[in-house]
C-alpha cells in the first residue's frame, strides 16, 4: 500500500507587543488550543498561529483541527497578513502527531471523518495564500510533520528538533499527505526509506536532507528556531504579495494596449517577419 502511494507521483528582531485573539471551535470546552498573534511593530505583517495544547503534546485532536480550520478561514482573507508562521507553545514539541487515544476511541466510519478533516487542513495550509513557515523547536512527528511539509517553509532546532513520519511504527501510514508532500520534498526514494522505516530525524540530519530550510543551535528558553523562522518572517515581508504584484502586473499591460510597437509586434507576427519596433 505504501508502494503504491509513493510509486505513484510524477515528480515534476527585538520583541514587540502582540495583538493577540484566541480561536475556539464551536462547543469546545476548557481553554483554547491555539492562539492568533498578530505582531506590531516592524513585525507588522507577520501573523502567528501558536499551538497550546500542553496536555497531548499538540497533538491533532478534533479541537485543535477546528481550531486551525477556523483560524485559516479567517486568516486567508484577511489582506494584512503577508507571512503566517506555525509555532509551539509547549516546550520541547511542535506536534506530536494525531491523537491516538482519542482516534482509539472512536468507530471505523468516525476516523475515516477524522483523516479526511486532518488531511483538508494540510490542504488549507499548503494553499494558503500567503508564505507559510514552520518553526519546529522539538518533536514534529507523523501529522506534526505533515503540517510542517505543508507549509512553504520549515526551520528547526538543530538538536532538540525530532521529527519524522513514523506512522508505519504505529502499524498505520502517513495519511495527512505525508505520502505526497515528503517525495516531492526529498525524492521518491528517500523518502520510501523514511516512511517505510518510520525513521526520526533531528534538525540537522533533517537540514542535511533538504527537508527543513535552515537549523540553529537550540536556546535556553527553547525556542531558537521560533525566533529564526521570526527573522525568516522579516526577510520575506518587503517582498511584494501577489494581488499587488498583479495589479501592477495589470497596470503594465493598460499602457502597453495603445503602443504603436504592441501593433507592430503583432503584425510581424502574422507576417512572419522580425518586428520593426521604434520605442512608441
């Protein structure tokens, strides 16, 4: 089966206040599991999804899957966000994967539900339309890794980051994309070895790879790789967004549409000629 899955792709700064907004899913109980950060400041621009989830070690259990559904939702259409990053607010994890205690306990036809709504949210990131970066300070393992891969960008920690897909250690397989997005990462064949052994990874091994972009020593407050993708973040933000980008794209092109040149260009075209252009 993973054979299959695999075997089938045709590979082609100083801190600053925070706007802060918690996201809870309809009916969710106790506190919520994630937070929005909107960062002020010469960080203006960069929004930060933090997974707070101390109990089960972030892992993907239906509340926080709605919670990052929902915050996606809302995120995409808001035009000031021009980088949203993915971090931890639990020491030594970004995500420790599904939750399997709360998987065991549900009927066959509820975890099919599940992996689907798991595998629509790695879609909704690797979609969203602003750069995505993954900031992974601790374990990222199985899911946790497949949000990393779904988005753009991934830094890590270069000792105490862990992560792999270890699905298959577990006696399941990747299903959150894992078999699609880690070939197209690292190549078919690595990544069979990775998947088919279940193999961890730490941040350098992994930068070693390509499968993160950048690794930096781990901090004493644990979170060097946070404040990494933070810098990352801030390279990346005078970079034009795409809506821009195409409406000065449009706005070109409006000027074009009168030029003598537009004219002549098509003319020897059809004529099948060089084109005789004189700069009006």
């Amino acid at each position: 089966m993973l054979r299959a899955l695999t075997g089938a792709l045709r590979l082609p700064r100083p801190w600053r206040p925070l706007q802060t907004r918690s996201c809870a899913s309809d009916g969710a109980a106790g506190d919520p599991e994630i937070q929005v950060r909107a960062l002020a400041g010469p960080d203006q621009g960069i929004t930060e999804i933090l997974m707070n989830r101390p109990s089960a070690r972030n892992a993907l259990g239906n509340v926080l899957v709605s919670e990052l559904l929902e915050a996606l939702a809302r995120l995409r259409e808001d035009q000031q966000v021009r980088v949203l990053l993915f971090r931890s607010g639990v020491k030594g994890v970004f995500c420790a994967g599904a939750d399997l205690k709360e998987r065991e306990q549900m009927s066959e036809a509820e975890v099919g539900i599940f992996v689907q709504r798991l595998r629509g949210l790695m879609n909704e990131i690797a979609a969203f339309p602003a750069p995505t970066i993954a900031a992974m300070d601790g374990f990222a393992l199985g899911g946790g890794l497949e949000l990393a891969l779904a988005c753009d960008l991934r830094v890590a920690a270069a000792s105490s980051a862990v992560m792999g897909l270890i699905e298959t250690t577990r006696g399941l397989l990747p299903g959150a994309g894992g078999t699609q997005r880690l070939p197209r990462c690292l190549g078919v064949a690595l990544a069979k070895e990775l998947i088919f052994t279940g193999r961890r990874l730490s941040g350098a091994q992994a930068q070693a790879l390509g499968l993160v972009n950048h690794t930096v020593p781990q901090n004493e407050e644990g979170n060097a790789a946070y404040h990494q993708a933070r810098a990352l973040a801030q390279e990346i933000l005078p970079q034009v967004d795409i809506a821009s980008g195409m409406a000065i794209e449009g706005i070109c092109y409006a000027q074009n549409i009168p030029t003598q040149d537009r004219l002549e260009g098509m003319a020897a075209f059809r004529e099948k000629r060089p084109p005789r252009f004189v700069g009006k």
